[in-house]
C-alpha cells in the first residue's frame, strides 16, 4: 500500500483508513474555515485602515501628515501585514497537505 503523508502513516486496518479519511476531511474543513477567517478579518482591517491616507508632503520638509477621509490608499502595515501573512503561510501548509494526499492515488481512500 502507499502511504498518505509518511512511511509510518500506511492505513492497514479498516479503523486506520476510516481514521485517515476523518483526517483529511477535518483538514479540509479547517482549510475552509481558515479562508471564511481570513476574508472577515481582510473586510475588519479594510474597514479600519482604508479610511485613513498617508500623505507625504514636500513643502514641509517630507514631513508625514495623516489624513483622515481621504483616498482608499492602502499602504503596508506591520499591525495588518504580518498576521495577513502568517494566516496565508498556515493555509498554504494545510493546501499542500490537501494536495499531497489528493495526489497519493490510493482510490480506496477517496471512495470511502
């Protein structure tokens, strides 16, 4: 048989694959959850940080003034950038591991 994810994870046993299977379906699960969170907390930081525009002004001496109602400019934020970031590297480890065993042809397992 061929393993899913590692050598050591072969399902022998009826249990082993009914066991896998709840395995990637929760994955899966987890994966779409993961995209629902990601897509709330996109809308709450545009909702938050799209209001306000930095403008960099050369008449006084390239000093930054925020500007509060003014263009929906979206700059790179740490406070937004980095966990945006973080969620997206998470997410891409749980779609890999999707698409690995997706990819393992083992057809007893998908049909179950």
């Amino acid at each position: 048989m061929d393993s899913v994810f590692s050598l050591a994870w072969t399902p022998q046993t009826p249990v082993a694959y009914f066991g896998t299977w709840m395995f990637i379906f929760f994955l899966g699960g987890f994966s779409r959850a993961l995209l629902a969170w990601k897509t709330v907390l996109e809308g709450h930081w545009f909702r938050k940080y799209a209001s306000t525009t930095v403008v960099v002004s050369s008449h006084d001496d390239g000093k930054v003034k925020v500007v509060s109602g003014g263009r929906n400019v979206l700059v790179w934020r740490t406070s937004v950038d980095v966990p945006r970031s973080l969620l997206q590297m998470v997410s891409s480890g749980i779609n890999y591991l999707l698409y690995v065993s997706r990819n393992q042809c083992d057809l007893t397992l998908f049909l179950g």
